[in-house]
C-alpha cells in the first residue's frame, strides 16, 4: 500500500506550494473514511445523524457537517504533514460541496440504512 506521503515525497512536490497536485475535497473524503480513528470518533456519527433526517423523511441540513470537515482538514494537515495551515485548504464553499460530494456518495447506503 503506497500513503499519499510517499507519492508525494516520490513526485518531488513541495507541500508548500500554493496548489496541492490533486483535488484536497475528494482525497479529504478518502482520508475520513479509510482513518480508523477518525471514521469512529467523528465521520461515522455524523453519517448516523444524515441516515436518521433521510429516514424521518426531512431534510439534513449539510451546515451541520462543517465541523467534521473542519476536524477532518486539520487531522489530514496532521497526518500528511502538509505547512499550509486547515484553513487555507479548503474556504467554506469548497467544504459544502465536499460535504455535498461525501453525501451524495453515501445516499444509497442511506435509503438502505446502512448506519
């Protein structure tokens, strides 16, 4: 199994440059659901609160997801020791659609109460 990390140091890119070489919103996704950790203690509870709104038949306001996308930018600023601070990763319309995006991946798992 090959870690971003080492793709990264392998391809010679700087960390600190302005752009990352790939898209930060779908490689975040990634990272909080294959982070065991992380899934645990914040993806998995939340995705549990998104089933729980689809199956009373309302709407799950997608704000309520910030704070997991905020906690999970800043554990993935951690792990892959990238020098640009979380918050200049991703400015909060980029964390709605990678919100939106996270969502949208799991809808089927969600009809089909998968948490």
């Amino acid at each position: 199994m090959v870690k971003l990390v080492e793709f990264i140091t392998d391809a010679n890119v700087d960390l600190e440059s302005e752009e990352l070489p790939y898209d930060i919103s779908q490689d975040l996704i990634v990272y909080m659901r294959n982070e065991p950790m992380f899934y645990r203690k914040h993806l998995y509870p939340a995705l549990i609160d998104v089933q729980a709104a689809v199956q009373k038949g309302g709407k799950y306001n997608k704000k309520q997801m910030l704070p997991v996308i905020e906690k999970g930018l800043q554990a993935y600023v951690n792990r892959y020791g990238i020098k640009k601070p979380a918050e200049e990763l991703m400015n909060d319309q980029e964390k709605l659609e990678c919100i939106s995006n996270l969502l949208a991946d799991e809808q089927d798992n969600f009809r089909q109460g998968a948490y």
